[in-house]
C-alpha cells in the first residue's frame, strides 16, 4: 500500500468559451488517484472540505480507489488553484490558500498511526511551504521515517515561497528522510541554482535517497540509482496541457515499484539497470497520455494497453 499526503484542492481550469471549470487537483491527491487507478492500493493524507467542492474532490477520489480513511474533515471551504494554460500547453498557477481546508493543517490532523507496510509519499507543493502544513508534515515524516519507506516530490511553486532560505534548509532535511526522490527541472532550478545536475544528484545521494530522478520534459528523464545513471528520451504525444503531468508520473513510477515487490528499503538499495529502465518507462508512458487530456486525468491500467505514444515526455 502507498500512503500518499499533502493537499488535495480543486483546479479552475480554463474552457473553451472563455470561463472556468472546476476539476479535481493537488499534486499529492492527483498522485493518489493514479496510483489507485493503476490498481495499486492507496490512501490519501489530506484534509477535504464538507462543501460542494470536497465532494467533488470525495467524488473524483474514491471513484479512483483511493481510500479516504486517514483524511482529516475540514469546516474551511475547499482550497482553489486557478490554472492558466500557455499555448504550448504548459501551465501556470495561480493559489487561494488562506482560509481554507489546507490552510487549517495543524499536527492533531494527522492520524496516530499508519499501516505497519506501507510505503509513505509526500508532494511537497503545500507541504513543503505553506505553515503550518510544513510543522505537520516536519513531524510525520520525522516519525514515520523509521518505519517505511519514504518518497517526496517537493514540486516547487516559488509564489508561496516567503523564505527562500528557509524552504531549502527544511528540503534538505527531508531529504535525509527519503529513499527516493522526483524533482523536475524547474524544481532542481529554483533547490540548487546554477549548480551542475550530477554535483547536486551526487550531494543528495549522500545524504540518504536510493533513487534520485529528474523529469525533464521534452528531453526526458534523468535517474540516478545503485547501477548508476539512466537517461531516457522523452515520448512524442499531442499535448492538449501538461496539467497532473509530474504527478502522473509521479504515481507510474511508485506503482510500478509497488507491482515489482521493489518498494522496499532493501530493494531499493539493490535495483538493477534494467528494472529501473522498466520503471522509468512505466512512469512516462502513465505521463505521457495524461498530457493528452485536459488537466489531471491521469490513465487507468487498461488505457496504458491500448493507447499508443511514439518514442519527449510532456
């Protein structure tokens, strides 16, 4: 079982006659989602609001196989991200926090325990940055980090960053905590600027994860484990937005360790060439198709048999 926590919120995405619609969002929930609907049990650590927004999040969740037992209920409407899509598909975002469900994040949320064989992820968007959903989260990974494995993908969002100093200090930290870790380029960009990607890869490594990863877009992706480094080219798809992609292959990725019986310390600590390469491929192939889609729609486990992708990932 993957435990996935950090926020789950709805995206205001654009249509097309010039309004919005809501859909299901939140790095961490998005995860969540994929994972589940590639037939990997899962449970989502969030906290949902009781309004018409968290039903849609509920809605969208459990229609996913994601288990909702460990999320905290929240009085505070559903927090909102209103999405703006560039012309080439990328997206920008714009955060309505304050007040809201995952604005109220207090250590109490947190549930006093977890099951005794699951693996642990944590998308760092939020709970990275935004207190006090970072003490929360400090705390749980400082707890759980004995007792599982653990993964994070910070996904950095540099506007709800006040310190920068402070944020890198606190990635750093639960950096010793994890066994694996997913940054983008933009995220490894803004986390050690200016600095050449093997020096830094090679630091993290140091400091405790077994895999680190770098998903590079159109270039494809980057990963460094206990056989060395893999590179792989990106896949060519029709990008309709690249809404969910990190966390689709984010949830690839995790599911297919899971699947593999590799999501353990000590496999992870002994995965070979090739069933990194495997994963890796997994986890584009899960991303790539997402990018087809408006916003995070991320594939189920039949869709990966029956849609085709050429062979730069999204």
């Amino acid at each position: 079982m993957i435990i996935v926590g950090g926020e789950a919120l709805v995206d205001l995405v654009p249509d097309r006659v010039g309004g919005y619609r809501p859909l299901p969002g939140g790095s961490p929930a998005n995860t969540a989602a994929g994972i589940g609907r590639l037939g990997t049990q899962t449970a989502l650590l969030a906290r949902l609001a009781d309004d018409r927004l968290g039903a849609l999040l509920r809605t969208h969740l459990e229609m996913s196989n994601v288990d909702l037992g460990h999320c905290a209920r929240s009085a505070a409407p559903t927090t909102l991200a209103v999405v703006d899509v560039g012309l080439d598909g990328a997206a920008d975002y714009s955060f309505y926090i304050d007040g809201c469900a995952d604005g109220g994040w207090q250590v109490t949320d947190l549930p006093a325990v977890l099951p005794p064989d699951a693996a642990l992820h944590v998308g760092g968007s939020f709970a990275l940055v935004v207190e006090p959903m970072a003490a929360a989260f400090e705390t749980l990974l400082s707890r759980e980090h004995p007792h599982r494995v653990i993964t994070l993908d910070p996904n950095i969002r540099p506007m709800l960053i006040g310190d920068d100093a402070t944020v890198r200090a606190r990635f750093l930290r639960w950096l010793g905590m994890a066994d694996v870790v997913k940054v983008s380029t933009d995220d490894l960009r803004w986390i050690a600027p200016g600095r050449p990607l093997a020096a830094v890869v090679s630091e993290w490594h140091e400091r405790g994860p077994a895999l680190v990863i770098v998903t590079r877009g159109a270039e494809g992706v980057y990963a460094s484990g206990p056989s060395g480094v893999v590179e792989l080219p990106g896949l060519t798809v029709d990008i309709t937005d690249t809404v969910g992609a990190g966390d689709a292959f984010m949830a690839g990725f995790l599911a297919a360790l899971d699947r593999n019986d590799l999501l353990t310390r000590t496999n992870l600590h002994t995965l070979t060439r090739t069933e990194l390469v495997d994963t890796l491929a997994y986890a584009q192939r899960v991303a790539a198709i997402t990018c087809t889609r408006a916003g995070a729609d991320s594939p189920w486990f039949d869709e990966l048999l029956t849609t085709e992708v050429r062979s730069e990932i999204c």
